[in-house]
C-alpha cells in the first residue's frame, strides 16, 4: 500500500482545504520544500503535489516553488501533481520539469479528448482524477457537480490508456470522517487500472480497512489533514501497511 503525503500549495503556502473549499484554507507550513523533505525523511515513496491556484485559474501558479520541490527530491522520490492542467504544453513543462506523474481532473472530464490526447503522447505518465460528491464527479475545483456516475467515467478513461486513478470523496475531503471504503472498493471492481484513495483518511484503522482491500485494486492512499494534524502517524502507518502487505 503506497502511502503518499499530500502538498497542497496555495499562495506559496502548504495548506488543507475542507471539502475543497478555498475560503476554508489551514495554514501548516510557509515552506513546502521543507515539508517535502521531511515526509521524504519519514519514508515517502511518493508526492503528491496540488497547486490550488492553478485548479482554480486553470494554469500552473506555484511554478517556482514545485521546481524547488522537485530539486529537493531529485531521484529519489517521484512526485505526481494536478491543478491547473488543460494542454499537453503543460503536461510537457512538468515532464521535462521531473515530475513524474500528472494528474488530470477537471479537463479529462470537459474535454475527455484531451484526456486521449495526453494518454497517446505521455503513456505511463497520466492519472486521471475523479473527484465525487455522493457519486457524481465534480469538477472545477469541486465548485461544480456533473451528471457523470464516477464508475461510468472510470472505465471510459480506463480504455484511453490513463496508468491510474485518483478518487476523492468531496464530502470527506479534510474532515477526518474516515476513507470511504466502500465507494473506492466499488471503483477499484470496475476497473482493472490502480485506484488511489483519498479523501478522509483519518486513523490507523483507516490504513487497516486500505490494507484489507488492497488485493481489490487499491494501490495506494493519500494522506492530508491526518498526518498534519496528527490523528494519524506517517511512519508508524508505513510500518504497518508493510506488516499488513507481507
């Protein structure tokens, strides 16, 4: 279970959002590089970077500060980032830039054409995330709900060659409320790409309920709130996602 400390950068900033809301914005470090390296230093296997700026201008913001990121990690740990991402230029700017995974929200479900486009010229490199609130995906940095049912959508991106899914729980995003188990094991049957789950993450028990799922396609788990706040204990959690893969 590939557990991944979440970044989110707003104004420069290393923030969390509740329910995505930007008005609703906590404060947990003014310098994101030093909040890398210290997940990095706990075990990090993997980033997970949002600008928050760019989710809502819909172009990359935090440019400078990703870069630095990306400096700080170097080889040794990848990093996967979404917001603001709505051409291939993009895509190309944060490939040559080191990031290792892009993920795609808003625009794969506007514009599922892009989505093909990015998948053909970029295989390996392309997550698709799909954000939800009681079913249906949201988009625009969660500001607006669709008709598409997120399962329908899934296998649709699925067969354009995306590597991976993100899928968020709007409702439990930020809130400490517990993962929805039963919703991403859904998503994770109806596909036979990797699914990430995020969005409520809260407690070890959460880390256990991921764990005894993980043979249904859920690779990983990305971590916010939990381990800012320290309701869950990064290290400890790699250490016992690891007992319970032997």
């Amino acid at each position: 279970m590939l557990l991944i400390p979440a970044i989110d950068l707003k104004d420069g900033k290393c923030v969390r959002l509740r329910q995505g809301d930007m008005n609703d914005a906590t404060i947990f470090s003014e310098d994101p590089v030093e909040m890398a390296d210290h997940w990095a230093d706990l075990g990090a296997q993997r980033l997970h970077l949002v600008d928050l700026n760019g989710a809502i201008s819909g172009k990359p913001v935090n440019d400078a500060i990703i870069r630095d990121i990306l400096d700080a990690m170097g080889d040794d740990v990848p990093v996967q980032i979404g917001g603001g991402i709505r051409d291939l230029d993009t895509i190309e700017h944060y490939l040559d830039a080191g990031i290792s995974y892009v993920i795609i929200g808003t625009a794969a479900v506007k514009s599922p054409g892009f989505l093909h486009d990015a998948c053909s010229a970029f295989p390996g490199h392309i997550i698709v995330g799909l954000d939800a609130r009681e079913g249906r995906v949201a988009t625009d940095g969660w500001r607006k709900t669709t008709k598409h049912v997120v399962t329908d959508l899934a296998k649709k991106f699925e067969d354009y060659g995306c590597e991976s899914i993100i899928y968020t729980d709007i409702g439990r995003d930020g809130m400490l409320t517990g993962v929805n188990i039963e919703a991403t094991v859904e998503l994770a049957r109806a596909v036979s790409i990797p699914v990430i789950a995020s969005g409520g993450v809260t407690d070890m028990r959460d880390i256990e309920a991921l764990c005894a799922v993980e043979h249904e396609g859920i690779e990983g788990a990305i971590l916010g709130r939990s381990i800012y706040e320290g309701t869950l204990d990064f290290a400890q959690a790699i250490e016992r996602a690891e007992e319970l893969s032997e």
